[in-house]
C-alpha cells in the first residue's frame, strides 16, 4: 500500500493527469447540463490519504481547486469532514493503514454530509 500511496502523491503532482482529470469532470458537467441533469462529483479519500495529509501536507488541493471551479459541477468533498476525525478505523472496514471500504459507520457519516451539502444546495438554488 505504500507504492500505492507513493503513485497517488506522484498522480495529483502531474500535470497531464490533473488536466485529464479536470478535462473529463468538465466533460461530465457539460453532459449533465446538455442533458438538463446536475452533475455531482464526490471525493471520498482513503484513510492512508487523510492520515498523510494530517501530518504532511495536504496533497490534492490543487486538483480540488480546479474542482471547485469547474461551472456546472457540484463538487463534495468529503476530506474536509474525515481530516476532523481523530479515529478514523471507525470510518473504515479494515483497520490497517489503507482502510479499506468505509464501514456502516463511515457510510453513515458520508450520507449525512451528502444529505447536508444537497440541502445546502438546494436552499441557494431555490
């Protein structure tokens, strides 16, 4: 797992892959809206991410930067909420330093920011 976050810290440092990441969201924005849908686009970390952004740096605010400003997307990130929780073996199914899936709890958590952000929302829309 360690080559794996090693890829991840390399991955969101690229240029060509942080083009191509926002070039296929912006793409996802303009389908949803040519086809009269809104586009949402949720980023749920996993558990070796946040620990390393915890005590290194935070490693991808530059791709949620772009994310953030990309016109038509509804952009949750769900970082912000788990860099918070001090126990995060809670939020996941494995308790090893990759996480694995989030656990009941972990998607219990996930929904209700959801369920907050829509609400958020749907109250500056209307």
């Amino acid at each position: 797992m360690n080559i794996n976050l090693s890829w991840r810290l390399k991955l969101f440092q690229n240029l060509d892959s942080t083009l191509l990441f926002q070039k296929i969201l912006e793409r996802f924005s303009t389908f949803g809206s040519n086809q009269n849908f809104l586009s949402i686009f949720i980023f749920i970390p996993q558990k070796d991410d946040v620990e390393f952004i915890k005590s290194n740096y935070h490693f991808y605010q530059n791709i949620i930067n772009i994310i953030n400003n990309i016109d038509g997307l509804f952009f949750i990130d769900i970082t912000k909420d788990f860099l918070k929780i001090s126990d995060l073996n809670k939020l996941y199914s494995d308790e090893n330093s990759y996480g694995g899936h989030l656990s009941k709890y972990g998607n219990e958590i996930v929904a209700n920011i959801i369920y907050k952000e829509l609400e958020i929302f749907k109250q500056k829309k209307f």
